[in-house]
C-alpha cells in the first residue's frame, strides 16, 4: 500500500480479481508442499484436451481456480488449459466485466520430482455490456489483455504481475501467511547471458533456430559467449529467471510442428504482456506474440521470449537474415 507504483491502475474490481488469484496461489502451494506426503502425486489416467497426461496436481490446481472463482463472483468467464469448454458463469454477468484464462499448473512434468512448477493467468474484459459473454469471446488477441502474470511455486511462492503500469513481483512470507511487494518496477535487462530451450529437439527445428543456439555457443568473450544454458521445463520458472536476470527462452516451432508447443492464450500472450511491460521483448520467431490473431480457445504458437537484443538476434537467424 505504501508503494504506489505496484498498484497504480489496479482499483476495484481488479484488485480484488488479482488478491483472489493470490488466494489461489496460497491454496495451490499449500497441496505442493506436502504434495510427496499425501497421496497427490502421479497421473489421473486421463488425457487431456491439449492430448497430454493429466497429473492429480493438474486436477487439484484447474479445481482450485475454478472454485475460488465460482465462489468470489469477480469473473463472468472461466477458460482453463485443462477444460475443453469455457466455465461461463451468467450469475456474476454483468456486475462481474472480467474474464480469466489459465494455465492452473504449469511445468506438470516437475510435480513428482519437487522441482518449480506456477500458474500463469490472463485477464481480458467481457467487451459486451449487452450481452453475456460466449465461448468465442475469450478468443483475443494478447494485446486486449487488461492483466496478466504467472504464480511461482519455487524456493518460494511468488506472484508476479502486469496491469499495464510495469510488473510487480510479491514474495509470500509463510510466517503471516502475507504477500510482500519484494520486486518493484522489475526490469529485463536488454541483453543477458543465459538461454532456455529444450535442446533435445534440436534435431526437429529449422536451420535458423539450429543456426542461433550454435551462435549462443560459440566462445567468444567479446560479444559475452558462450551463453549459460539454464532449463526446469517449468516456463514460468525459466521466464522468470529471464525476467530478473536476462536472456532468451525459446520453445520454437518444429520442421514438422511449426505451431509449436506452448499455447497462445494461457501461457504465451500472459508471459508477452509481462516481458513486454518490463521492457523486453516476444516473439514467434516470424511477429511479436502479442499482435498474433487468436482462433481458437487451445491455439499453439512458438514462442522466443526475454531481453530485447537477444529476442531480435534470433529472429534475425529464423527469418534468415543472419547466417
Ligand atoms: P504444462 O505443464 O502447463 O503443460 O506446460 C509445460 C510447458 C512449459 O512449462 C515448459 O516450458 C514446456 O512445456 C516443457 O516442455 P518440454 O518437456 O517439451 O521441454
Ligand atoms: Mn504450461
Ligand atoms: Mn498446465
């Protein structure tokens, strides 16, 4: 409160919105910290919609938001990476303008293994006064997003995020059980000296995303060379690392899979709208992320994201003008 920076822009409806995601985070990372103890760990047997093993943890997370959010009355429209279907929710309509999008537990492959997983989250405006909101409503572009940032579910819990005034960081202290504003006005630094990628793909990508991670490892100290590479397979956690101390993540697109993994509404626009407002740069390799025209609900795009100068290095070699 003393800090007027991190809530400038925030008022009302919004600030409420965002404290009850921080419910959601305190709920969330309660179940992981004893997650090995009870009986929380593993897979449900299921296949999602996005086609991936659903873990408990998914369920337990997607569940968690969903009733937060159906009790607090704060949104009109849920959309979850786990739900095949939006949540419409007609009973907050219209007092309630916003709507969520969310990714409940990224990094899913880290659950049986305690390493760092997050959330990460997107909030757009109903953009109807007249009407409830449908299923293709969610459907926006990154640049309508009205907030947008992810949960930590590290070393500490944390949330990070954007309201279009700069990105602001909050440590959970476990002692009160309280979110401290730890990170103010965060800023990436242009350039930095780490990169993110699962390597193991190299062989299924383009010569231009080939070409610039062999650039990031060549030995030279003028131009800070070879970059370390640092990867959990948990975005939010490898973005974050990014967003603090500078350098790329990339989840490219495939010779044979040139959408890529990572989805444009739950994982990418959010981490966009983030990096952006801390002055760094996303990109698909080809546009920046934000501008790219949503379709559908579970729409995948690849996605290079961090420092500004590096983001533009590599999509110098994707497009083929560095060599
Ligand atoms: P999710 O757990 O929500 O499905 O997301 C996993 C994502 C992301 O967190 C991570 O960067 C990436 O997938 C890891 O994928 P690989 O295992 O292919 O590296
Ligand atoms: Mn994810
Ligand atoms: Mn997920």
């Amino acid at each position: 409160m003393q800090k007027p920076a991190a809530h400038q822009g925030v008022t009302g409806e919004l600030a409420a919105l965002l404290s009850q995601i921080a419910l959601v985070g305190k709920l969330i990372a309660q179940d992981l910290r004893r997650a090995g103890l009870i009986d929380i760990l593993g897979t449900t047997g299921e296949i999602n919609v996005q086609g991936e093993t659903v873990k408990k943890l998914d369920e337990i997370a997607n569940e968690t938001f969903l009733k937060v959010f159906h009790q607090n009355g704060l949104a009109c429209a849920l959309a979850s990476e786990e739900m095949e279907k939006p949540v419409l929710l007609p009973e907050n309509w219209p007092r309630a303008k916003y709507m969520l999008l969310f990714d409940p537990l990224d990094g899913s492959s880290n659950t049986d293994c305690n390493m760092p997983l997050g959330a990460i989250f997107s909030v757009v405006t109903s953009g109807h006064s007249d009407r409830m909101p449908t299923k293709d409503d969610l459907v926006r572009k990154g640049t309508e997003q009205v907030a947008a940032g992810y949960l930590l579910y590290g070393s500490s819990t944390m949330l990070i995020y954007t309201t279009g005034q700069g990105v602001h960081g909050f440590t959970l202290d476990p002692g009160i059980g309280e979110y401290v504003l730890s990170h103010e006005q965060i800023r990436v630094p242009t350039r930095g000296k780490v990169y993110g990628v699962n390597e193991g793909n190299y062989h299924k990508w383009s010569g231009g995303t080939r070409k610039y991670v062999d650039y990031l490892k060549v030995n030279d100290t003028a131009t800070g060379r070879p970059y370390s590479s640092r990867y959990s397979g948990c975005l939010a956690a490898d973005v974050h690392r990014i967003l603090l101390g500078g350098g790329i993540y990339l989840y490219p697109g495939e010779i044979e899979k040139p959408e890529g993994k990572l989805r444009l509404l739950y994982e990418a626009n959010p981490l966009a709208m983030v990096v952006e407002q801390a002055g760094g740069r996303a990109s698909t390799g080809a546009m920046r992320i934000l501008d790219v025209e949503a379709k559908q609900l579970h729409q995948r795009v690849p996605l290079i994201i961090g420092s500004a100068e590096d983001v533009r290095d590599a999509e110098e070699f994707m497009q083929g003008r560095r060599m």
